[in-house]
C-alpha cells in the first residue's frame, strides 16, 4: 500500500500523438454516430499519425478519406452533424483552415442562432496546429485566434495526452461545435496516459503548477515553455503559478483572476503573434475586472509579428522560448 | 402525388406571400433586405412534391418559395421578415435565413454555394444511419462558379451519395449576367461530366416537369445510384434584390419570361385539363386570403423580445462564453 | 477674408460612399497599372454603389466584372500585383473574406517573406464591412480582426469621407498589401470632402476631438458613436478625447500613450465582439507600456459574443450605442 | 530549342539535386519537410524549353524541378534546404517555397491549389499591359478536386488568358490513390470541358512530348486562343515527403514506372539518335559534379543570420506594425 514507486511506476505513459487517436477511439466505441473524415487519415492513419487504429477498428463507414477539399470536408460535417452524426472531421494543417473558414466563420457557429435554436451542429474539427518544426510560413501557424473572433465556436487547445483524451471526449459528446487545436510541437511529448472514461470539461483551466510571485498564463505548447520557466525562476527565488488555460472558449478567467488575486503580476505566454492574439483578451479582461489586484503591468509574451521562417535559428526568433519567458518574468517580478 | 390545381394553389400562395413582402419592404415595415422568388414558384413546389417529408432541402438567401412549399407558414415567414417575435426564426435570421428545421428544410444560407457541401454531407449522413433519405441542395447560377459548388460535386460523386444539385437558373447573377461570367452555356448541367454525373436542363416554370424530373433523381438516388444535376431554367420576377428595378434585363427577355409565367403555365394545363376557371378563380382567392390574413397577423404579432439576442448561442440555450 | 461663413460653405460636403469611387478613381486616373475587379462593380457600379462612375470613365481594360468566385478575384488580383499591376479588388461584404480567406491569411502577406523579398503584392482589398443596416449574421460583421491576427497585412477602417479618400491613396500607392474596410453604415453619412491630392498616411491615428478626463479609442463605425458619447459627456463636465485610430496596422500606439498621458483613463469602442477584437491588443499594450500612466481600470466597450441578429431591436442590444458608451464612460470617469 | 541531350543534362542535374536532398535529409542537415520532384524532370525541364524568359512560372510545394529547370542553380536551393544564409529565399522559405522572382519563377507554394488564381492574375496582368507572355500554373493531380482550381479555370476562361495549366498527375495525393477521391479518370483533363477549355493528356516523362504540348498552347494563347489544360502523367521515385517509403504504392506499379523513368526514357532517345554513349556518360558526370559541388558549397556557407528574422515583412524592408 505505501509501496509508492510501485503505484508510479503503474501509470502508463503515453504520447500526445496516440492519445489523439485514443480519445477519438473511445467515442467511436462509445457512440455509433460519431464518424471521421479527413485526408489520409484512415488506412494512411494521418500524416501526423493520429488517427493510427481507426481505420483497422471501425472500417471504412466510420473513417472516411477525403479529396482534398477542405471545403467538402467541413461543409459535409457540418450537414452531417445537422442530421443525426457527430462528425469529427480533420483539417491536416491548421493553416488549411484558410481554405474553409466561410464554415468555420460564417456557417457553423451561427447556424443556431440565426434559426432561432431550431438547428444544431455537433462537430468537431480537428487540427494540426502550431510550429516549431522548421515547416515554414504556410504550414506553421498557431491559429487559434481565427476562431476566437468568432463568437459560437468553442475552442480547445490542449497540452498533455491526458488532456487531449479527456477534452476530446468532452469536444465530441458537446452539441456546440468545437475546433480542436491539436499541437504539432507536442506530438511527441509524453506524459500519464488518461484513465479510463476521463473527461475533461470544456472551459476550466488547470493551475498546473503552484507559485505566489508571478502568473502565467499558457496555452497548448506554451505551457511546458511556462512550466521550464517557471522551473527555472524557482531557483532563482520567483515563485510563478503556471495556468493552463485548455480552452479559449468557454474561457475561465475565475481561475486566471484569482490566481492574479494571489500573485498581484501576469504574464501570458502566446505562440502566436502579438497583434490579434487571444492573450489581449484575457490581458484587457484583467485590466479591467482585476485592475486592484494588480502590482505590476501586464507582460504578453507573443511571437514577433512577422510570417514564421523556415530555419530553426529564425523560427527560434520568433516563437518564444524558455529564455525569453524567464526573462520578461524576472523582470516583472522585479517590478 | 399531388393535383395540379393542389399546387397551382401553393405557387399561388408563395407568389402572394412575394408580393405581400415587396409591399411591406416597399411601406418600411420590413428591414435589411429580401430576395424574392416570384417566378421560381414552380421549381420550389415542382420538387417538393416529388420528395418525401424525410428528405432535407437546402436553399439560399433567395429561399421563401422552399420554406413555404417545405410547409413553413406565410405568417410565420412574413412574422419573420417583419422582425416580429412570431417569426419563424424569432427574428434572428430575416429573410436571408428561412429555416424550417421541423419539415427538413434545414436553412437558407446567405454565403454563395455554401449549403451546397451542408446538402452533401445530409445525404452522407443519411446514407450511413441507413435511411433512404435523399438531400437536396438548391442554389441560383451564380453559384457554379464558386469553389463549393466544385468541392460538393465531386465529394458527392465519389461517394455516390444521394443528393440532388438543383440550379435555379434566372440567367442572372444580380445584375450581371450569367453567360458574361462563365464559361459554358449551361452553367450547372454542363459541368456535371466533370464529376461523371448525370444531368438534366429542364423548364423550371413547368411545375409538372420540374416535379418528373426531381421524381426521376430521387429514386436514382434511393437506389443508390447516385447525385443528380438538374438545371431549371426560370426568371425571377422582381429585381435580385429590396428595390433593384432590374433595368439590365432587355424589356423584350422580360416581357417573354413573364409570358412564361409558372402560374401562367400552369393555369394553361389546367384548363386544358378541363378544370373550369371557377376553380382556379377559387384557389386564386383562398391564396389571396391566407396571405392577408397572414399579414394581418405578422402585422399585429408582438414585436421580437430584444431579449433574444442573448439566446441560442449555445446547445443550452445560453450566449455565456466564459466565466 | 474674415467672412467665416462664406469660407465655411465653400467646403464641399460629399458621402462616405461618393468618397470611395472618387478616391479609386483620383488614384486611376495618375496611374494607368491600377485596375479593378470584383462581381458587379462594373456596368452595375457596385451593389454598394461604391463604384460609380469608374466603368464610365475607365472602360472595361480597367474595371472588370467577375464571377461569383472570390478566390479567384483575390488570387488573381495577387498575380497581377506581382507581375506589375496595382489591382483593386472588391469583396462585396467582408464576411465574404471567409471564401478567399487563404489568400488574405497564407499568401498574400507572406510571400514577401517566405521568397527573402524576391516578390512584392501592392494590391487593396476593398470590402464593405460592418452591422447596423439588419443584413442579419451573414452580411453584417465586423471582420477587421481577421486581418489583425495576420502579420503582413495592412488593415485600414475609415471613418469619414475625406479620410476614405486619403487613405485610399495611400492604401493603393502602397508596395505593401492592404485591406480596405468601407463601412456600410457609414456609406450614406457626410462631411468635407478631401481636397485634391489629399493623402492620409497610414498608421496615423487623428485625435479628433481633444479632451483630458477619459480617452475613447475608436474605429471607423464606432468612431461617430464616441464622438456622440463624447458631446454627450461634455453637457455633464466630462472632457473625453476621442481617437480615430484609422489603421489597425500599423497601429499608431504612440497617439494612444500619449492621449492616456493626459487623460489616465482609457476606453475602447469597437464594433466586434470582445473575444478575440482588436480592442484587446490595444489594451494589453496600455497595460504594459503605459501602466503607471492609468489612474483605472481599462473598459472595451464591445459587441457582444453573440453572431449578429437580424431585428433592429436585437442588432441593437448586440453591438456598441451611444449610450452604452456614454454610460461606460461615465462610470470610468467617475472611478 | 534545346537539343535533347541538353535537356538531358538538365533533368540529370535535378535528378541529383533530388538525391542529394534526400541523403542531406537522413543525414540530419536539412530540417522540416522536403517533397523531391524525382521522377517529374520532364515535365519541368520541357516546359521550361517550350517557354520564353518572360514568361510566368508558379509551382508547388513539390517545386525544386521547376526552379531549376527555370535557372536556380542546385546551390542556392539546396543552401536553401540547409538553413543557409545563401538560401535563395535567404532561408526564410525552405524547401516548400523556392522561388526564382527574376528568372520569373515566381513563387512555390504550399496550400494545394492556391496559385492557379495567382497564375490567371499574372495572364490577365500580361494581357493589360500588352505583352504576350503567357503564364503557367503546374499542380498536382490532388488539386484538381479543390474550389480554387474551379474558380481559376472557370476564370481563365471567361477572361480567354494566356494561362496554362499543367497537372502533374502522379496518380497520388499523398498516400491516397487519385482514383479513389476524383470522379473522373483524368482529374484534369476531363474537367476542361467545364471551361469550354481545350486539354490533353501526355506522357509526363517524356520531355519531348511535354514540350511539344507546352510549346503548342503557349502559341495558342499568345494568338489570343486562352487558356489550356495539360495533363502529364508522372511518378514520383520518392515517397510523399521526408522519409515516406510509400509502401502504399504496388510493387509492380513501382517497377513499371521506375522503367519509364524520363531520364531512361531521354537516354534510349540519344543513342537512338546516334549520341554516343561516352557523351551521355559525360553529361551525367557533369551533373554530378555540379551537384557535389553545390552541396559542398551549401555545406560551407554560412548559417542562416537570425537578424533575418525581422525583415521583408514590408515593402521598406521593417517588420514595424506599430509605433
Ligand atoms: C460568396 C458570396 N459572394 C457574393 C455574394 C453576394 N451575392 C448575393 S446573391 C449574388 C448573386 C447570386 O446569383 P445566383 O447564384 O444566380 O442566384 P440568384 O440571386 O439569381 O437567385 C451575389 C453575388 C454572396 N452572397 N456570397
Ligand atoms: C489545401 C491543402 N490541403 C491539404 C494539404 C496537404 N497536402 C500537401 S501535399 C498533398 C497531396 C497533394 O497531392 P497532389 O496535388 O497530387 O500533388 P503531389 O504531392 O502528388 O505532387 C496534401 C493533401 C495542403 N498542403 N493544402
Ligand atoms: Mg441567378
Ligand atoms: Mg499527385
């Protein structure tokens, strides 16, 4: 019983890849109306591999591939969704997003609303998003804040495997649509695989870790960034207290704002870039509600506002990093 | 199948409800904009009485005609218009939206050739719950030469899904005309051999053609034979648009198409049938009152609770996006 | 000389809407690269009737009618900007951006980039943007902050008729591509009309009126709203100073800074819903550079995040009024 | 024109650009993403000989071919690939996006389908300034199933441009077969007719046939005769990217293929021709050398400058979006 190596050693460790296909899988088990689409992702399994197993499970009336017509993908979810499935359906890249937003934008999240309530639309479009990995301008992008410009799409961004099973189960089961931002960078990351049946509300964030000085806030890649950060400044005497936020929308600024309550200074470490970043949001929220609690300007840690590069050293420029988070919270914390 | 005279009286009814919203738009009772379908009565009421109530209709911001042969109510749809509480989508979505989720007709959609996917992936859906459910996606000629309309096409066909593309061919998008901004004559039935589908131009101001030739697809696509594109030429009677007197269309096209008139036709085959003006004369006057007293009603319905701005966001009614 | 009067009426009023044909066409007429496109801007003048009279004056060699395909129009429009052109291109309302939104968001404002500055694209998307006129969700949005998440793009939003004619000639003189938010609500509105030659540089904001209790940043629609509010405000010994910002990118902050300098109090009007609006970066900046300046809380006075209904009176509990601007600034000054 | 044993080396030099690629690749000195062109030197190389200097060139991502045939040396592309200041997009694009502005290679890119518009706005920019260089869009078979290729054709068409549209049909996107997402057989030719527009199927691995078809439709589109659609049938000798074995793909597809490389194919032509053997084995070992050569100096130059970062946002060189 209080052998705890033991129980340590009994958690599984996963990857973020294969709990992307793990939490697709245990919907599909679990409700015969849920049905992928998406191109190569079923004897192919992906191009990132994340929809590994599917295919073989389900069969090709379950797992659909696609012309590349991304288009044609989300229109047909969104109508399949209307009528009785809850389509899950893969954009490869998030940058592709570009080349169906009209549903993404003007169809899906104000389906509802325009017909006064009479249609819904419970879908998940699923993405990889972010950078980091030296694929350059067109195939690199953080794009959540295309989507949260617009009001009736939730959005999710999670960082560890156990997130990315428990909100994808939360993501399928919901009747709202939700754009699933799964991040390229965090593929190969591992942690503890998620139990059986976890789900994880869409809209709380997690206090991933403990701190008094300092908080912040972090999305998708950037939490292990925070995390190394605030790992870092702990030698150095800075207490910092890591959010991560796991869904843009619903949005949980109770846990931001009392955690601001506690530390009186907030950073918000974004990967994507400065201007129109979802961390305005959050940083104007806070300057408005938590004006009284503040002892310190609000930092935003962005990537520079330029197309994202093709080599590593330039990208590295660009996206923030360990060193560039320590460094503006050092200085806050000194403020 | 339905009498002639049973949809003579129906395009009687869209054709009123029509004029009845040019009327109130024209007396400031009605905002933001319409696009009426007077002229298109036969395509709407042609088709939906060749589908089963189980099949789903897509259509456009130019969409009365199929909300009202689907079995939406002039009043509800006048209500809406009139941005009444009463109105078919509580007001929220105007005349570019009419939605009568409960006879399938799953919306109007205001974005060129964007239902057009939605329609394929109902067809997809019913496909795979193993109904024999057919969908149908209406849209004008200014919608082949989008993007969508070459995305659903081709999707559709290699799933060999059943869906029926059905282009209301008015020869005009607004106020350009179609020929001047494509490349192939029949803007809709010509492309389908670039997507191996059969297709059909037909007279969409016959409503007995239109209802045959939708009859046909259908049970093509019942039995899984696939998607259809049917092309039905027609003319729209008003301009594209709120007060577009439509001065880019020749008086003489006009003055042809008007003698082309769906209700016209109609009443032409009637009578030939043998059906004694009296009839007809009747159904003409019940159409009429229905759409009065729908005005009547639209008119003296309780405005729209600004309340509602903030509902149907959310799958639990909320607008709430965070805490 | 002293006879204001006369003086005053020898200025020339003109609309919003005469203003953007007349600004195109003051720019045709200097320069013969620039050319038109767009669906029914030609023989039919526009839907908006923004184009009159240029068919008229410049032929069918320079304006162009297209189909309804606004990849092409805008994907187009960017080969012919590379090659030697300064294309103008109309997208008729701009949630319809949605439908070519790849080019606005991957190719366009990064190509300079990605090819190390081999290729530049001085071209102006031009589109009719923004609520109040009952269009419902599709036909009414406020999409500016689509083009802000974008680094690469610039983005103009006026707000008067003079200043659509200025800015127009500096958006189409640009190497650097632009996109032109015309607002629809403003089309039918009034005021001096620009004097020849009249060039507005972008990424200048107007302080246009001057006051030093609350500052009301503000944009194109809005921009009438706070100047209301700030009349209204003045009865009541309040003295707001209002900002046009004019530009998204480049985003005159400096104007801000100062502005707030004096005032200490700062409110932003914008017509987009708060998630993810513009207002948000302008606030996070205000909360960073300028934190000892803010005697209180920073307030955005946004839409709501709801999709656009149709009814006036919903519309109207939905976006900006002047007085839920008034009442906000109200509060602030009283903070 | 060329003689073949020119284009010969050309596609040699390619060939060996491709090879180095993928080894600097395994060997952990180009980072990201690589799509090789092996396999496609003949529809690059003898297009490029049916076209004029003036003319306009846009490729994809899978686009090392097309800027070398069109005069990027293997050096600057691969310094490219390597993150080196040398790059020719100063290391900003990478493999994705190389480009070739003043030898009119204006730009691969990586969102399929997405320059073909670009393509038509470069013809339609021709034609307005009354030159009569024609410009050509190449894109794989995959592209031809998205809106963009629609809108495109559908455009170039109405506007009769001097565009050329080439797909380089090598019968995957991807990991997925053509035929089992398009509806058609020839995903674009058989979509011409569509267009009204002219098209032919042709061996893409023969560079005499390309050139010949490519050399004919510019003629016709700079008399004015619009646009054409070209389609080459290729295979890639590579997987998809990276390290793809492209085990998807039949053995005896493979082998058939590999049999008809183009480069095979150039050869048996020569020595039909009487070129001696010794001439071709000269030529290959020319290739070779200027490929080792461009990868010794690739190796040597120096990194990428991170400063770079920050510039060719804007026209005046900046990245300053505020004040
Ligand atoms: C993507 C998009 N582009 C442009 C418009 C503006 N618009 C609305 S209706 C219309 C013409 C449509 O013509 P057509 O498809 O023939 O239908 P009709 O109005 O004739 O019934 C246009 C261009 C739009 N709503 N959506
Ligand atoms: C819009 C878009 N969707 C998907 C992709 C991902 N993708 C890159 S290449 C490719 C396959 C393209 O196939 P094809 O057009 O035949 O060209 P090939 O790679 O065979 O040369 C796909 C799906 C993309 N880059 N852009
Ligand atoms: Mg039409
Ligand atoms: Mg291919």
């Amino acid at each position: 019983m209080a052998d705890m190596t033991a129980n340590r050693e009994s958690v599984t460790v996963t990857t973020y890849r294969e709990s992307v296909a793990e939490g697709i899988a245990r919907e599909m088990r679990r409700d015969p109306t849920v049905v992928c689409l998406g191109e190569d992702i079923g004897a192919a399994e992906g191009v990132f591999k994340t929809t590994v197993g599917l295919f073989k499970e389900f069969g090709p009336r379950r797992v659909w591939d696609t012309p590349i017509s991304e288009q044609a993908i989300v229109g047909a979810a969104m109508g399949a969704a209307m009528t009785g499935l809850r389509p899950v359906a893969e954009i490869m890249f998030s940058d592709f997003l570009a080349c169906c937003w009209d549903y993404l934008a003007n169809e899906i999240p104000k389906v509802r609303y325009m017909t006064g309530g009479q249609l819904s639309v419970p879908l998940v479009v699923r993405t990889a998003n972010g950078g980091g990995l030296g694929f350059g301008a067109q195939h690199s992008q953080a794009v959540e804040n295309w989507a949260f410009t617009v009001p009736g799409l939730k959005v999710v961004a999670p960082s560890t495997p156990a997130d990315v099973v428990g909100l994808m189960a939360s993501a399928i089961r919901s009747d709202d649509p939700v754009v699933f931002f799964e991040h390229k960078g965090l593929f190969a990351s591992k942690g503890p695989a998620a139990p059986p049946d976890h789900v994880v509300p869409l809209g709380e964030a997690a206090v991933v870790r403990s701190g008094t000085d300092v908080t912040l806030v972090a999305l998708a890649s950037t939490v292990p960034v925070a995390l190394a950060a605030a790992e870092a400044l702990a030698a150095e005497g800075v207490s910092v207290e890591v959010i991560d936020l796991r869904c843009l929308v619903p949005l949980d600024m109770r846990t931001v704002l009392e955690s601001v309550q506690r530390t009186s200074r907030l950073v918000i470490v974004e990967e994507n870039p400065y201007q129109g970043g979802w961390g305005g949001t959050v940083a104007s929220i806070v300057a408005d509600e938590g004006f009284e609690l503040l002892d310190a300007p609000i930092r935003r840690v962005a990537a520079a506002c330029v197309p994202l590069p093709f080599a590593d050293a330039l990208e590295d420029q660009v996206i923030p990093t360990v060193s560039t988070v320590t460094e503006a919270v050092r200085r806050l914390a000194a403020y | 199948m339905t009498d002639l005279i049973d949809l003579y009286e129906r395009m009687a009814i869209i054709r009123r409800t029509e004029k009845a919203a040019q009327d109130l738009f024209l007396a400031g009772l009605i905002k933001g904009t319409t696009h009426l379908a007077a002229g298109h009565e036969a395509v709407a009421v042609g088709a939906n009485d060749a589908l089963r109530a189980d099949d789903y209709v897509f259509a456009t911001y130019r969409g009365h005609h199929h909300a009202i042969a689907r079995g939406a109510t002039p009043e509800e749809c006048l209500a809406e218009l009139m941005s009444k509480a009463t109105g078919i989508c509580k007001a929220k979505g105007g005349s570019m939206h009419l939605t009568k989720a409960d006879a399938n007709m799953l919306g109007s959609y205001a974005i060129v050739g964007s239902h057009l996917p939605m329609a394929v992936g109902a067809a997809w859906s019913a496909t795979l719950r193993g109904t024999d459910q057919v969908a149908v996606a209406f849209f004008g000629d200014g919608a082949t030469n989008i993007g969508a309309f070459h995305e659903a096409l081709n999707l559709a066909a290699v799933w060999r899904l059943p869906v029926l593309f059905v282009c209301e061919n008015n020869l005009y998008m607004e106020y350009t005309p179609i020929g001047s901004v494509t490349a192939v004559a029949n803007p809709a039935a010509d492309r389908a051999p670039a997507y191996g589908l059969p297709a059909e131009v037909i007279d969409g101001n016959d409503v007995l053609v239109v209802r045959d030739a939708v009859a046909r697809a259908a049970q093509r696509a019942r039995d899984g034979g696939g998607p259809t594109v049917l092309e039905a030429r027609t003319y729209r009677h008003y301009g594209h648009s709120r007060t577009d007197p439509a001065k880019y269309r020749p008086e003489d096209e006009v003055r042809q198409w008007l003698e082309r008139d769906p209700l016209t036709l109609a009443r032409a085959k009637l009578l030939e049938q043998g059906v004694p003006e009296e009839e007809i004369a009747e159904r003409d006057a019940h159409a009429e009152r229905v759409v009065a007293a729908a005005v009547d009603a639209a008119k003296s319905a309780p405005d729209a609770d600004p309340r509602e701005a903030f509902t149907d966001v959310w799958a639990d009614g909320s607008a709430t996006w965070r805490t």
